[in-house]
C-alpha cells in the first residue's frame, strides 16, 4: 500500500512543481524547465525532481542553481497546496534519459545482424507434418 502512496505522491509532486515552476518562480536564471520524473525517498522526507532544460552545459548548471535556491519557496507554496504531513526536501537533477535513449538506439544500429537464408514457402504445398 506504501508503494502506491508514494507513486501517487510523485505524480501529484510532478504536476504541481510544473506548474508552479512555470508560474511562480520569478528567478531570471530559471528559464524553461521540464519536470520529468520525481523520486521521492520512502520515508517522504527528500524528493529527487529531474528535470529536462534546453540549452548548453552553462545554461543547464544556471538553471539548476535556480531550482535549487527556489527550492525553499517551492516547498512553502507545496505546503499549501498539498495536504500531506511534511513537505519533502526538494532535489533537483538532470534527467539523462533521453541520452541513454539515443546511446542504447546507436549501439542497437552499429549491432551488424547476418542476414539469415529466407525460407520461402509453397503457399499451395501444406506444411509436412511430423507424425
């Protein structure tokens, strides 16, 4: 039941801070962010938010530091919003799925895959069978 709580908490965590990251956070170094996935540990007392921003490695770490300096304010407004006993620690990260994505895609497509003898089959002889 625990399992199903926290997955349940996640999501409603993962709505809630896009929207509030979209509408609230005034930081300039915060720019467009995407909320990916949230983890939140099992005690409820941290919450791993990964984010997906466009730009380079600078803009990224930019944005980050703004995440993480509006992570207090995050909470507060969560505080609010949510009716949970304590708000969890707000943990932001880069999610890297997408890289995994196309690295697992580039090793599938070097795989050199023979090509194997088709068998063509009489569409009138029936199968033989094996009795």
């Amino acid at each position: 039941m625990a399992s199903k709580r926290v997955a349940r908490l996640n999501e409603q965590l993962k709505r809630e801070l896009s929207e509030l990251i979209r509408t609230q956070v005034r930081d300039r170094r915060v720019g467009v962010v995407t909320v990916t996935a949230v983890e939140m540990a099992s005690d409820l007392g941290s919450a791993r938010v990964f984010v997906r921003i466009i730009g380079d490695e600078a803009e990224f770490k930019e944005t980050l530091a703004g995440l993480e300096a509006a992570a207090p304010f995050l909470r507060g407004l969560l505080g609010r919003i949510l009716h949970i006993r304590r708000i969890p620690e707000l943990r932001f990260r880069e999610d890297r799925s997408m890289e995994h994505a196309r690295r697992i895609e580039q090793l599938l497509s070097e795989v050199d895959v023979p090509e194997e003898e088709t068998v063509e089959v009489d569409a009138e002889t029936p199968p033989e069978s094996s009795e």
